[in-house]
C-alpha cells in the first residue's frame, strides 16, 4: 500500500537534496585544480635555479670587485668576503663555483638575463632593487663611510662640512655609496666612476674632496695613505642589510639560500669570516 508522503517530509528530502548538490558543485571542480597546482609546484620545483646548478654541478655567482668584499690576490686569484661566502655555499651544495665578475652599473640586467645563477656582491637591499630581484634574509650589514684628501679638506671635521657646492665627492655607478653621497650631500657635486680604482684616484690626486664606499675600505686606503688622506668622521653614517639577489618567482632557491644562512650564522661562520676581512688586515700580503 502506498503512502502519500506528508508536505513536511517532502520538503525536508528536497532540502537535503539542495544541500547535496551544492557540496557537490563546490567540491568537484577543486580536485582537477588541486592536481593541476600540485603539477606546476613539481614543474616549477624542477624547472628553480638551485634544480639547475645541482644538474650542471656548478653554482655561477655575479659580482663585482669591492675591497674586501671581493678583490684579486697577486695570482690573480680572486678572494674576499664575498669569495669566501660563494665558496662555502657551492661547497655545501656540492657542486663547484664559478665566478662570473660583472660591472656593478649592469649587473642585476645581467642576472635576469641568466649570465649566472645568484649575485652575491655585497649587494644593499633597496626597494627599487627590490622590484626586479627578490633578496634572501641579510647574511650581513654594510655602511657607509667617508674619507677625504687632507690638502683639498683640510679643516672639514663634519659631515656637513662636505656638503657645499664647491665640493665634490666620488663614488661607484650604481652602488648604494652614490645613492647615500646623492642623499647626505645634495649640494655637493657627485661624480661618478664605474670602479673604485679610479674613484680612489680621483681623491688622492685631489680632483676630488672626499668619496663615499662602504666600510672599510675608505678605513683601508687612509691605512695605505696616511700622508694624503684622513677620515673626517669615525665610523659609518648608514646602516643597510645586505643579502643574495635572484631572479623573480623562483621560491625554491630563496629557500635553500635562506636555510643555508640561517645555518652559517648558527654556526658562527659568517660572523668569523667578516672578522677576518673586515677587521684585520692580515690578508693585505696576498696582494703584494
């Protein structure tokens, strides 16, 4: 004998049926999704930077010579701060390092380009650099420090001192020492070499009153020129991180790197090697 279902029962069977067919809806088109970013995650772990230089066997590292973060010794051989941190990190990885030297002015377009794998060049974390590149935690903290030509800045004992228009300061293109000299001395007149070499020159020789590098390489030079050359104000004027630049999108590498900075500061190896090269001056013979 058949019933007929009361309006009540009706109502509630076709309400869980909505209900079901919502879940439904909202359930069966995530699973092919969920498969699809699971198939570009693998392809774009494959495809990282870190993937390539585990399957070539070397680790290809930019950067620029910046005493003494990275210089070349009487061999020709380079060495530094930098060198050394390229060196363990390709050691760890396993694989061999090679360094490809660059002129600062262009080598971020060099990276993104793919003429190597990672700069680290003693490279300032700087938001404009920051849209172009994506950076690794700071594996260190750089400054800037001033030194001057004792003739052409004889009595100038502030940082104000050298900002005048009848004063000119040198620095490298590109280098976050020309952008510090462009903010802290505006009335200044900035000239700009694609080197330090020459940058150095230009303040021994006078044509200019003082440049602006990074620590401690003005410190080093009035070490060397004590006769000619002074540093006005003690210490650094700025502050800024320091960290490994690659290329956009690639999350795998900026992880190992990270790690692997995480693990030489554990380690207390980083904090050792900027002893050795940035507050002694025992590695000055492997470059006589």
């Amino acid at each position: 004998m058949h019933t007929t279902p009361s309006p009540a029962r009706l109502h509630g069977a076709a309400l869980l049926l909505a209900v079901l067919l919502v879940l439904a809806a909202l359930l069966t088109p995530h699973a092919p999704a969920h498969a699809a970013d699971a198939s570009v995650r693998q392809k774009l772990s494959e495809e990282s930077v870190i993937a390539g230089v585990l399957e070539r066997g070397v680790l290809r590292v930019g950067f620029s010579t910046f005493v003494p973060w990275a210089m070349q010794d009487i061999s020709g051989k380079f060495i530094g701060f930098e060198v050394d941190v390229a060196t363990r990190l390709a050691e760890d990885l396993g694989v061999k390092v090679e360094f490809v030297p660059t002129k600062w002015s262009g080598i971020i377009p060099a990276l993104l380009t793919g003429k190597f794998d990672v700069i680290i060049g003693g490279m300032s974390v700087k938001p404009d650099r920051n849209l172009k590149v994506n950076f690794t935690i700071p594996y260190d903290y750089a400054g800037m420090a001033l030194m001057a030509n004792r003739a052409t800045a004889k009595g100038f004992t502030t940082l104000d001192d050298f900002d005048k228009p009848q004063v000119t300061i040198a620095a490298r293109t590109g280098s976050t020492a020309a952008a510090a000299a462009k903010k802290r001395f505006p009335r200044a007149t900035l000239r700009l070499f694609d080197d330090e070499a020459p940058a150095i020159h230009e303040v021994l020789s006078g044509r200019a009153h003082a440049m602006v590098s990074s620590a401690p390489l003005p410190a080093f030079e009035v070490l060397k020129n004590p006769d000619r050359l002074f540093l006005p104000v003690p210490g650094t004027f700025t502050s800024e991180p320091v960290a490994f630049a690659v290329r956009k999108g690639d999350v795998d590498t900026l992880n190992v790197f990270d790690n692997w900075i995480r693990l030489m500061e554990a380690e207390g190896w980083l904090k050792e090697r900027k002893h050795y090269w940035f507050e002694t001056n025992e590695w000055e013979a492997r470059l006589k």
